[in-house]
C-alpha cells in the first residue's frame, strides 16, 4: 500500500498559493519530503503563469489574499477546467466553507491546518479523482449505439426518451436523465454521490448532495422494480448507489 501511495505522489505536482511566505515554504517543504512535486505563487496572477508554463494535479488556495480573491480565482479556474483545487482559509465559518464548495472545491481547510491533515485531504482528492478518470474512461463513449436496454427498459440516449418494458413513454427531467445516463454508464459499480456529481452535473445545471438523493428518489420512482421485483437501484450503505441490472446496446 505504502509503494502504491509512493508511486502516486512522485507523479504528482502540487502549486500552493498564498500570499504568506513563510506558510508557502512550510507547506513546500513538507510535501516535499512525502514525494510530491511542488510549486509556490504568492497570488493568482503568478498562479496563472505557472499554469501556462506547468500541468497541476491539484491546487491549494488561499481565500484571502491581496488584489484577487481566492473564491474568484477558483471561478476562473473552474471556467477554464483547471486542476481540482483545495481552499486554505482563515476565515472558517461554515458559510464560508459551503460557498467555496459549492463553487467546485474539492475540498475546505480552515488556516492554521496541520499538514499532515492537508496531505490527506490532497491524497483523497487525487485517488477519488483518478477513480472517476479511470471509470469515465470505462464510460459508454459518445459514437456508441444511440439505444441501451435494461430489464425490459429501452433508454435512447442521443433522443433522451426512455421506454419502459409496456412501451410506455416515461418523462425524465434534465436531472433524472443526467443521473439515468451515469447508472448506465456505470452498471453493476457502486457510483459515490461525489461521482454521481461529477457524472450528473450538466454545464449549465447546478447539483448538491442533496439534490443528488431527491433525484435518485424521483428515478427510483419512475422505474419501480424489475419484473421480478428486483430494485434497479440499490442503496449501499456509507458508500453510494449501485444500478444493479446488466445493460446492453
């Protein structure tokens, strides 16, 4: 196990931002010494230079710096598809922490953290991260058959018309298709909610946790069980959902 994580981090290049010298280099150096790969900027205005010159697994930012804020450099990045980023603040409300989140954060620490915490936070971003790499890679791919089939279920993705086994039209909101369109992806794999976020998040649609579990419970609703009264979608405890039945194309 340790290699494993060894392995990771030697691959893996991490830029710290924030404006305090002196916890840029504390930071650093740290990092440093578990293998990984690190670089400083006291600002976002260097952050973006490194950008451009370098490839990032993983940002730390800081909230509160001079002339641009963190949360407006987390906009940015998320607008041009940055690497995942985790947020350093002094400010630590809860407030706080729920806006950096929601604005796509992986992650929320509150300044002054222990670094050992931050590195297991970066190493639980990288590994849920290369997780949803790895099975989006497994994913259906768009030139696939237009149609798929499950218990009795024909799903038309590139039309977004689902039939259930009668014929029968059944309506789907943008939610419940994004979410119907990840189970079949996915069949048969427990999908975390963090997955199921990053699968069902459209480019204009905005998901919550919460929002991930009232959806899941409209599908559900939608599909009932299979004829032989199997649920289609199976809840794993402390662990996710599973689309339980075969699908084929």
């Amino acid at each position: 196990m340790t290699a494993t994580i060894l392995r990771m981090d030697l691959a893996t290049r991490i830029l710290i931002v924030d404006d305090d010298p002196g916890l840029r280099s504390l930071i650093s150096s740290f990092l440093d010494k578990h293998g990984f790969r690190t670089d400083t900027a006291k600002d976002p205005l260097e952050m973006r230079r490194m950008l451009d010159q370098n490839r990032y697994d993983v940002i730390v930012l800081d909230v509160m710096m001079p002339h641009e804020d963190g949360l407006s450099a987390l906009r940015r990045l998320q607008k041009d598809d940055g690497p995942p980023v985790i947020m350093l603040s002094a400010v630590g409300t809860d407030i706080d922490r729920i806006v950096g989140l929601e604005m796509g954060a992986e992650d929320y620490l509150s300044k002054p953290c222990n670094p050992r915490e931050l590195l297991a936070r970066i190493r639980t971003v990288l590994r849920r991260n290369a997780r949803t790499t790895a099975e989006a890679g497994d994913a259906m791919p768009a030139s696939a058959p237009g149609m798929v089939r499950f218990a009795g279920w024909s799903f038309d993705v590139p039309a977004r018309t689902l039939h259930d086994p009668s014929g029968k039209l059944i309506t789907l909101s943008d939610g419940e298709f994004r979410l119907l369109r990840a189970f079949v992806d996915h069949p048969r794999r427990v999908l975390t909610r963090d997955q199921l976020l990053d699968f069902a998040r459209g480019q204009d649609s905005e998901f919550y946790d919460r929002a991930i579990d009232v959806q899941i419970s409209r599908l559900r609703r939608k599909l009932g069980d299979s004829a032989d009264g199997a649920e289609l979608i199976r809840t794993i405890r402390s662990e996710g959902y599973m689309f339980v039945p075969s699908v084929t194309a």
